[in-house]
C-alpha cells in the first residue's frame, strides 16, 4: 500500500511508457481473445447442458462437439473455395 502510494505522490507513473494501442483494450486483439474465453464459457456451457439436462454421456458430448467442429470446417473450406474461384461474384 505504501509503495502504491509514493508511486502516486513522487509522480513516478510519468515515467511509465503507455500500453500500446495493440494491446489496449478496446483492439481487435484483445477483442478476439474477449470473443474466444466467450466462446469456450459457451461451449462449457453446451456439454453441461448435454450431459446433466439431455442424458448424453460425457464421450457422447465430445463426440457432438468433433463433429461439430469438422461441420464447420467443412462448410468454411467450401465457402473459401467458392470465394476463391468467384463463384460467388
């Protein structure tokens, strides 16, 4: 406490270089990082609800969420494709 105090009083924060704006808080970086701890609360959210509410067993939740992530991939790589070929414009 009394260092935080002195650091206050001697003025000593002046001679801290600020955080870059890469770093800040309201960046893209440290938004998506935001978005990714969202994301995996979610998805911890998902397999409780599947194993305690619906029944599944835990290699059953896991076993959803594979194939959800290969789904996934599968239509991102096709929509890359078509995108890369101009399909779409």
């Amino acid at each position: 406490k009394t260092d935080f105090i002195n650091f206050i009083s001697d003025q000593e924060w002046k001679s801290i270089e600020p955080v870059s704006s890469w770093f800040g808080p309201s960046s893209f970086l440290m938004s998506s990082m935001s978005a990714l701890f969202q994301l995996s609360m979610w998805i911890r959210h998902c397999h409780g609800y599947l194993t305690e509410n619906v029944g599944i067993p835990v290699w059953g939740s896991y076993a959803v969420f594979v194939l959800a992530t290969l789904f996934s991939g599968l239509i991102l790589g096709l929509v890359s494709e078509a995108l890369e070929t101009d399909w779409l414009v």
